[in-house]
C-alpha cells in the first residue's frame, strides 16, 4: 500500500521533471498547433496562438535550440518561404509532456483534501 | 481522449478557418452563375455552346486561385494539414470526379437513346438534383465545410426553376433564372463572408512574409 506522503512525493518529483520547454504556455501552444498538422509558417501560428512577432520569434529560437522543431526554406512561386515542423523529437517530447501532466493530474484528482 | 478531442478541436478549428474567407463560396456561386449566363449564348454550333461553358468556368476559378493567393493566405498564413484531412480531401475530389462522371453517362445515354425519356418524363430533372444533393452532401461531410449541405438543395434546385419557369421565361431566362438565382445568391453569401473575414484578418504587420 502506498502512502498518501509517498505519492505526493512522487507528483512532486514528476512536476519536477516535467519538460520546461514545453511547460511554458506560449510554447506549449505553438508545440500543440504544430502537433496536429504537418508543417506551418509562422503567421499561421501567429494568427492561432495570439502572440506577437517578437513573442513567437523568440518562443521558436527556443524550441528551435532544443531540436523540437526544424525549419524548411521553401519557394512558393519565386518568393522564399519558411515552414516549421515538429521533429520526431519534439513530437515524442509533446506526447511525454501530455502523458506526464495527465498522470499527475489524475492522481492529485485521486487524492483527498485535508 | 480528452485530450485527443481537445487536440482534435484545435485542429478542426484551424481548418475550418480557411473556409470562413467565402472564396469556396464565391468560386462554386460563380461556376452556377456562368451556366446561367451561358443560356444567353443561343446562337452558333455546338462547339461554341461547349467553349461558352469551358469559358463560364474562368471566373471562378480566377477568383479562387487569386483569393486564395493574394487574399487568404497572406492574412492566415500557410499551413499543410496531417495525413487524415488528406485523406478526407481525396475522398471529396473522389466524390466530385464520381459524380462528373455519373452525369456524363447519364447525358450520353440519353444523347445516345439508350435510355428512352417519355415526353413528359422529369428523370434527367431529378437525377440532376439527387446528384447535386448527394455530391454537396459528401463534399460537406468529407471537407468538414458545413455550408456545403445548405448549397446542395439550393444548386439542386436550379433543374426544378428551370421546368417550372420554362413556359413562363421561355428556354432561355429559364436557365438564366434557374441556374443564375442560386449561383447568386451563393456569390452574395460568398462576398459577406470575405468582408467579414477581410475585416478580422487584417494584413499582418511586422515580419511576417517569409515566416520566422
């Protein structure tokens, strides 16, 4: 049987372990948007997440930095354009971190108040 | 699952954003309204009636390629969507090439006798409408475009104006009428929609042309 100590315990060392990269709600946002379609340019996720340029910008250098998204460079007719995806690294990362926070959710649910 | 249908929301969300520009509209409205407009067309052979209709067809797809370019996805952005709305937008060109087909074969029979009209028969009337109501029905369901069913009736019954007008009109403001009325009434719904849409997606500002 386990305790009701050890299982917070637990909870507190999974909050801990959560990735924070993906944990900050603006990236966490642009990681979901780019989790449900194949690749997207940044006014797409500009116009999805509510951001500002200098806001995703920054968001995706850091995404970008933990191999969590990969940039294509792509014309469209003779015009450059910039397509993002989510790399099998970033798409493993976002399920772990759906899976983690569910896991912790559910047991702080399971537990009673004092 | 939760989660999947909240993830499932999100991205339901995003395509369907891409109809709310009204150039689907707009582009199918117009494919209805130059069938009509080609009524007017009553002289010469055949082959120039045909190129009337290849003709009738240029607009809408102007509008929509052009909409769709200079309109739509500098205010949106672009975006390519997973292997399921794929999938789901190949069964829509399936459902479209069926019944292109379907109406081919139907028109070939007749032009060719072996199916046999009594005089007063509506059946070409009525499989034109039930093809119509089917193919916009699928259409709707497989883009998840939900206006689709409400055009499926009104396109449907552009054959049904068409009969009941003609003794009224004549054989030629009856197509006009009967095809030339939804076709523009579809425009018009179009047209709201690209007004509204131009109005809550302003042109970005910013660095927003080639992306990061």
């Amino acid at each position: 049987m386990v305790s009701r100590d050890q299982t917070v315990e637990d909870n507190l060392q999974d909050l801990a372990s959560v990735d924070k990269v993906i944990h900050e709600p603006a990236r966490l946002s642009i990681v979901a948007h780019l989790y449900v379609v194949e690749s997207a340019d940044a006014l797409f996720l500009l116009r999805q997440t509510g951001l500002t340029w200098g806001n995703l910008s920054s968001h995706m250098s850091k995404l970008e930095a933990a191999g969590y998204i990969e940039v294509d460079k792509e014309f469209v007719g003779r015009k450059p354009h910039t397509m993002l995806r989510l790399t099998r690294k970033g798409r493993t990362a976002f399920e772990d971190y759906r899976s983690r926070m569910k896991h912790l959710f559910d047991d702080i649910r399971g537990g009673k108040p004092t | 699952m939760a989660e999947n249908m909240s993830l499932d929301r999100m991205e339901r969300r995003a395509w369907r954003l891409y109809f709310q520009d009204g150039v689907m509209d707009m582009f199918l409205g117009l494919i209805w309204l130059g069938l009509g407009l080609v009524s007017l067309v009553e002289t010469g052979t055949d082959v120039i009636r045909f190129m009337g209709y290849v003709l009738a067809l240029v607009p809408a797809y102007a509008v929509f390629v052009l909409g769709k370019r200079y309109i739509t996805t500098p205010r949106l952005g672009m975006v390519r969507f997973g292997a399921r709305r794929k999938s789901r937008t190949f069964r829509a060109t399936l459902a479209l090439a069926a019944s292109v087909v379907f109406g081919f074969v139907v028109m070939f029979l007749v032009i060719a006798k072996v199916i046999v009209l009594a005089s007063d028969a509506q059946i070409p009337a009525v499989a034109f409408g039930a093809n119509v109501i089917i193919l916009f029905g699928a259409m709707a369901y497989f883009l998840d475009f939900n206006r689709l069913y409400a055009y499926g009736p009104l396109f449907a019954s552009s054959i049904l104006i068409v009969e009941v007008t003609r003794g009224l009109l004549g054989t030629t403001f009856n197509v006009l009428i009967g095809f030339g009325v939804p076709g523009a009434i579809v425009v018009l719904i179009g047209a709201v929609y690209l007004v509204r849409f131009v109005r809550a997606y302003p042109l970005p500002r910013g660095d927003g042309s080639s992306g990061v």
